[in-house]
C-alpha cells in the first residue's frame, strides 16, 4: 500500500515538472518570436499586442530570476544600450531557467 502511495506521488510529481517546463518553454519561444515580428512588423499596433500578450504569460510561468530581468527590459528603452544587454541577460536567464 506505501508502495503505491509512494509510486502514485512520484508520478504526479514528475507529471507536474513537465508541465511546468512546456508552460515555460512555450511562453519563452512565443516571446522570442513575437519579439521578431514586432521588429518584422516596425511596431505594428498588432504586434505590440501580441508582445503583451507572450510577456504576461511569460510573467506568470517565469522563475524570479526571469521575472526581474523580464521587468528590467520593460523598463529600458527599445534600441538602448541598457535594453540591448538586458536583452542578452533575459535569454541566458531563460536559457538557464529551462536546463
């Protein structure tokens, strides 16, 4: 009976490990690519949305790592020497987060 108990806890345990690391995974690469667009786009009011939108879901699935340096490049500003090296430290933070 332990056995099982102890099976049944590991499974949703991992269960729950990889759906934490898709959720991540998936708001992370959205971001990145609508980054990309955004610039494809010249700052279209339709990607500025859809930023916006992989930004909060990026914030709600992020390490506090992430999150802070999520933040940071929000407050910095587009093409700034600031945005460009937060830029560089949110995807090593990212990166990291999903190893």
């Amino acid at each position: 009976m332990v056995t099982a108990i102890v099976q049944s806890w590991l499974s949703l345990r991992a269960q729950t490990k990889a759906r934490s690391f898709q959720e991540r995974k998936e708001a992370y690469i959205g971001l990145l690519e609508a980054w990309v667009r955004q610039e494809n786009d010249n700052f279209s009011e339709m990607s500025l949305l859809d930023v916006g939108h992989w930004v909060l879901r990026a914030e709600l699935v992020a390490s506090a790592k992430v999150f802070s340096l999520l933040k940071t490049w929000q407050e910095t500003l587009p093409g700034s020497m600031e945005r460009k090296q937060t830029t560089d430290a949110f995807k090593a933070a990212m990166r990291q987060d999903l190893r």
